[in-house]
C-alpha cells in the first residue's frame, strides 16, 4: 500500500515547503497547514548510489536518489526508479523500503506525459 | 591586522596508532616552533571538531593535553568551512586588540580508527537530514552527485571535462612528499575508477586521511614570516540540499564579496598570485571556481585542462595537492591549503614553489555547499 507524500503552507505568507516546521521558515507565522501533495513532479537532478552508507541500504545499491520539484512547489529528495533524467515527469508516493516509509518516483503515465514507456 | 606568524602540516596518510590529540600536538608543536613561541606565549586557543574523537570541549581537552592555559579558548563547528573559520575568527579576535597569539588547531585519525572508510562514510552522511534524507540511504558524494547531475546539465560539462580537476590535484601531490597519494593520473583513469554517487566517482572524491594542521595568528610579527590576513567573509544559504535555494547557485560569491568588503580595497579575485579553493569533489572546485568568478559558468575545467590553475600557470590553484590528493582528514583537510598558501607566500615551498604570491584567496565550503567562508591573504612587502 503506499500513502502521499506531504508538505506544508504557511496561509498568511503563501510560502510553501518539505521539512516538518511547526511554523513557517520565511515569516514565522505559527500552525502551517500540512497537505496531501498529489504526487506529480518534475526531476531537476537525479544520482545512482554505488557506495551506500550502511549495511541494510548496501543490499540495495546501486539505487536511484533523485530531487523532485513536486508541482505544489516544493522540492524534495526521494528514490526513484532506474534511469530516471533530469526533465522526465513523475509521479510519486510513500512506499516502504528497507522497512522505513520514504518517498519513491516513477515516471508518469497518461497522455500528456512524454513517457518513455 | 592579523599576521600568520607560525604553520604545521603533517603528512597525511595513515599515522596507525596515533589518535586525533597526537596528531594535534605534534601539529601544533610545529606550529609553535615556526612562529618562535613557546607555549605559554599562546592566549588564545579554537579547535574544530573531530568525528573519531567527539567531545564537548574539545579545545580545553586539547589544551590540557598539550599544556596550554590560554585566557580564551573553545570549539567551532561548520563541517568543511570550519577551518577557515577559526582563521577567520582567529583574525577578528586578534585585529580587534583581544588577544596577541591566538593557536589554531585541528586533526583526526579518520582513516586508521576503527571503522575506517565504512564508519566515515556512514558518520558523515548524517549532515543529511535525519527524517526527510538519511533514511532514503544517501551520502556526502550522493548529496554532491545530485549538484554534480545538475550542474552539468546546466552549464554543459562532462564528466571527462570535470576528471580535469582530479588529474591536476594529484599532479600537484606528485610534488609534495606530505602527500597521501602521489601516482600521477590521467582524466581516463578518473572515468574508469569505481562509481560511487553518479556521476562521482572514486577519482573525482577527496580521499579519507589521518592528519593534522596547526598555525599561528598573531597580533605582531614574531619572525621573518609577513602573510597578513587582510579580509574575510562568510555566507551560510542552507544546511541540507534539499533546502537550498538552488542547487546551482551558492553561497560563494556573496561569501568572497563580503571579504572583499572588509579590506576595505578594491579588489576582485582575478587579483589573485595563488589560489587556496575547497576540493571535497571535483564538482565542488569547479562550481566554486566559477562562483568566485575565476572562470566563467562551464569553464573552470576547460581552464584547467590548458594549464591556467597549474603550478606555473597563471592562477596557481591548491599546489600542494588539495583534498582530493593530498588528502581529507576532517577540519584539518582545508588548513593544509592556508599552510600551503603561508608557504607560497613566504617563499618556502621548495619544488612547488610559485613565481610570486603576493596576494592570495582562499574559501571553503561546508555541508553541501551550504556554510561559505573566504579569506584574503597579503604579503608585506
């Protein structure tokens, strides 16, 4: 089963980002409002991971890191899929990976996407 | 004013056996040795930190150790950048009349602890995010991989163009005895080392290392030695990636104009003699490079690959090696290059020597070029 990914917006300031806050980090205004995003994005940077940190994550190397400029705007940093490019358009949600719950990215589907597929 | 009175540098490798107060002390004796000061002329004390060693009070830890009872003394921590910011602070405090000779010292057995490389790797992914990033598995060179994968795609540079960088520090290492790796390297070998966060690999990573810096900022001149610290800046945008404004765009240049600022001259960094450029990858030194206005967006490897940033070329770039070949242990990592630049300036680099450095710049970066700090070094004279 996989969950949305979340984000928080500050209502007085309009401001709009990732990390958890109880409070807005541009005009400090208390009590954001946490969305459900919707998934789509676009990938601004993508990196295979060959040489992973810790022996649970080295089972799964090499994986795809990538950073989604999620169509909400906000940016975050998830997995995604193998061959994943700068510029492709994705879709992603929560989905559990070596036991944690952590963002993951496909490409989209449907006809408005230039899918590869 | 501040003067850089006395330096230690030593080699960096693997000093087996040797923790991180060793390798301080045998450092700072140097140090002292070089400025003509003995201990209890030291009044001042900053350290940074060390992962082998992690301790509240590091600096009293160390003074205690090495017999130091200085009026100030304490610990700073700005990952990569820290070292250039206890320069920086060793120099706000001595120019404003607070203390005659502060000692600045750092050094970590980070490559013989126990762990090695797999310990260092997992410690320091951990400037990630600990909910939003670290559990995703990344680490330093993956946070850099993502910069390195933009950066590219932004400003048209290859990973042959980028393994530039590397070819050049290790030629620059083949030509210091202190160095941790000296083989030199060709841009193919670089491209054929082993992925380790594409488009980074092995080659193109500074290298795990014990080892130790010291030097001395002085209100006075006690020798021979006249290299002034004359400005010096910082700018911090973001601490973890996923946070920065761009991921294209950093902090260097507004870091390097407020330096410029504080010596309150008209100067831009194409002044420069000698170069003293943070290299935690090769992506690093390019977008710094470029940043700092050295060379233009896409460039900087281009340059380098003609000869411009080379020992006799004309902007002599980390000569004795950088993080990449000479070796990365920590905070120290960054103060070989301010010891290397007090050499070049004080004429007494030996076979590394350059033509003339009068004036030199430094900078250096923490986290994910997150934390910036620039220094400006003169000769007297």
């Amino acid at each position: 089963m996989s969950d949305a990914i979340s984000y928080q917006r500050c209502a007085p300031c309009g401001h709009v980002w990732y990390f958890v806050r109880s409070f807005c980090p541009k005009c400090g205004a208390r009590e954001p409002v946490t969305s459900r995003a919707s998934g789509a994005g676009v990938v601004h940077a993508v990196t295979i991971v060959d040489r992973a940190p810790t022996p649970d994550m080295k089972a799964l190397a090499p994986y795809t890191l990538v950073m989604v400029d999620a169509e909400e705007g906000f940016r975050l940093m998830a997995h995604g899929e193998p061959g994943l490019a700068i510029g492709d358009r994705v879709s992603g949600s929560i989905v559990e990976l070596a036991g944690r719950p952590i963002p993951f990215f496909k490409r989209a589907r449907g006809p408005s996407c230039p899918s590869k597929a | 004013m501040s003067w850089i009175t006395g330096v230690g540098l030593l080699p960096f490798g693997r000093h087996e056996g040797k923790n991180t107060l060793d390798l301080m002390s045998e450092a700072a004796a140097l140090a002292l040795d070089d400025a003509g000061l003995k201990r209890g002329d030291i009044d001042g004390v900053l350290t940074g930190y060390a992962t082998t060693m992690p301790h509240i009070m590091l600096a009293t830890v160390f003074c205690e150790h090495f017999g130091l009872s200085p009026a100030y003394a304490h610990g700073l921590q700005v990952g990569g950048a820290t070292g250039f910011a206890m320069a920086m602070l060793a120099h706000e405090l001595v120019a404003a009349g607070r203390l005659k000779h502060v000692l600045v010292v750092a050094g970590e057995n980070r490559l013989s602890a126990p762990g090695g490389r797999d310990k260092v790797v997992e410690t320091l992914a951990q400037v990630g995010h600990p909910v939003h990033e670290v559990p995703l598995g990344p680490t330093i060179p993956a946070y850099y991989g993502l910069v390195a994968n933009r950066y590219m795609h932004e400003h048209g540079v290859s990973e042959a163009d980028l393994a530039e960088l590397a070819v050049l520090m290790r030629a620059n290492a083949a030509t210091h005895p202190g160095a941790q790796f000296r083989e030199p390297i060709t841009v193919g070998d670089v491209l054929a080392s082993k992925p380790i966060a594409r488009p980074l690999k092995l080659l193109d990573c500074c290298a795990t290392a014990d080892g130790a810096v010291a030097f001395v900022v002085s209100r006075e001149r006690t020798g021979t030695a006249a290299v002034r610290i004359i400005g010096a800046g910082q700018a911090h945008t973001h601490q973890h990636i996923s946070e920065a404004p761009s991921l294209t765009e950093f902090g260097a240049r507004l870091s390097m104009d407020r330096a410029i600022a504080a010596t309150g001259r008209k100067l831009t960094t194409t002044d420069a003699d000698y170069l003293a450029i943070y290299d935690s990858f090769t992506i690093t030194l390019a977008i710094l490079l470029e940043e700092l206005g050295l060379a233009r967006r896409g460039e900087a490897c281009g340059l380098a690959r003609d000869g411009y940033f080379s020992r006799t070329g004309t902007k002599p770039l980390n000569t004795h090696g950088g993080l990449m070949s000479y070796g990365h242990c920590g905070v120290a990592g960054a103060l070989a290059h301010l010891v290397e630049t007090q050499l070049q300036m004080t004429g007494r680099a030996e076979n590394r020597q350059v033509a003339d450095a009068g004036l030199a710049f430094l900078h250096g970066d923490g986290g994910v070029m997150s934390s910036h700090v620039s220094l400006i070094m003169e000769r007297q004279g």
